[in-house]
C-alpha cells in the first residue's frame, strides 16, 4: 500500500510497524518550536504556503507529527480540563490521532494572529475556503469537513489537513469523499 494512503481514525489505530518507520524531518511552527512532519509532506506544504501568500494569504504550521505519548499527555490533560465528553469529542484516544502519521498539519493563518480560537473561528472562515480549494493541486485533502461528522466522527476542523498525494487528493475532491469513503468504496480505487 502507498503509505501516503494509510488511514488512521477512531476505529484503526495506527500500526507500530508504521510508526516505526516513519521518515521524519524537524522543522519550526509557528512559535518557532521544532516539529517533527515527513519529508514529502513537508514539501508540498511549502508549495502551497507559496502559492496562497501570492493571494495574500499567509499561512503556518501550528502541529505535525505527534508522539503516542503526547497524544496521550494531550488526552489526560484535556480529560481533566473538560471531562470525558467534550474531550472524547475533540481529542483522539493516543494511536488513534493523524497527527502520527507525519502527514498531518494543523495550519494557523496570519489574518487570525496564528490562533486557532474555537469560539471565533467558523465566524470568520473566508480564507480557509479558499485554502479548501487548492489543497488537490498539492496533494492535500481537508481530512474532516463539515457534513462528514458522522463518517469521520469529528467535528467540522477547517484547520487540519492531510497530505496523501495528488491523485487521491484529486479523487477524493471531486467526488467530495473522505478517506474513510474512499475505504469504503470499492468502486472508487
Ligand atoms: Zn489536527
């Protein structure tokens, strides 16, 4: 399997075969922190900063890749702060987040003050709608978009995208799927 292709949800954990072999590289995000993404990931995520800062729309990286044992730091701490609800909600059980794939970023735009405020954020979406529209071109998908909740079991995230190549990226746009559709679709692959 194309490893750009591997989908990693609530109900498929990733495998500690893949995460082992993980090619990583360090970068710095936005507060100038090292963070770990893959290499090709990386590379087409730099395309596409470079195209939309001609729109004058600037973006950064706000997380990549995260550790099982950051995931699971991140759960607890969130566990405490909002009980199991909300948090179940909004956080992945550690080996079940994207974010250990490398593939994963979560991106943070200039016009926001790099901020991904969850009270203010959907009043004021305009630009990540057109960020939405050129991800394909780079191999990016928006990995849960609004009215796929029930299939991605997450809420609508305008921030969290996905590298997986530009020919599923293209498919998945145009027939406007998930990755956990696009699974389950037979006919599609
Ligand atoms: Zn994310």
């Amino acid at each position: 399997m194309n490893k750009y292709h591997i989908l990693v949800n609530k109900d498929n954990p990733i495998s500690m075969d893949y995460y082992n072999k993980e090619k990583l590289i360090k970068v710095k995000n936005v507060d100038n922190e090292v963070v770990l993404i893959d290499k090709k990931t990386y590379r087409y995520y730099l395309k596409l900063k470079k195209e939309l800062k001609k729109s004058n729309i600037i973006i950064a990286i706000s997380s990549a890749f995260r550790t099982i044992e950051h995931q699971e730091e991140l759960y607890n701490e969130f566990l405490l702060k909002y009980g199991s609800d909300l948090t179940q909600k909004i956080v992945a059980l550690p080996k079940t987040s994207e974010h250990h794939t490398g593939l994963a970023i979560d991106i943070v735009l200039k016009s926001m003050n790099y901020d991904i405020d969850y009270n203010t954020i959907f009043e004021n979406e305009g630009e990540y709608l057109k960020i939405y529209k050129i991800l394909p071109k780079y191999g990016f998908i928006l990995r849960y978009p609004k009215n796929k909740e029930q299939i991605t079991k997450y809420n609508y995230e305008p921030w969290h995208i996905r590298f997986v190549g530009k020919k599923l990226a293209r498919k998945l746009f145009d027939n406007n799927i998930t990755l956990e559709e696009y699974y389950q679709n037979e006919l599609l692959k």
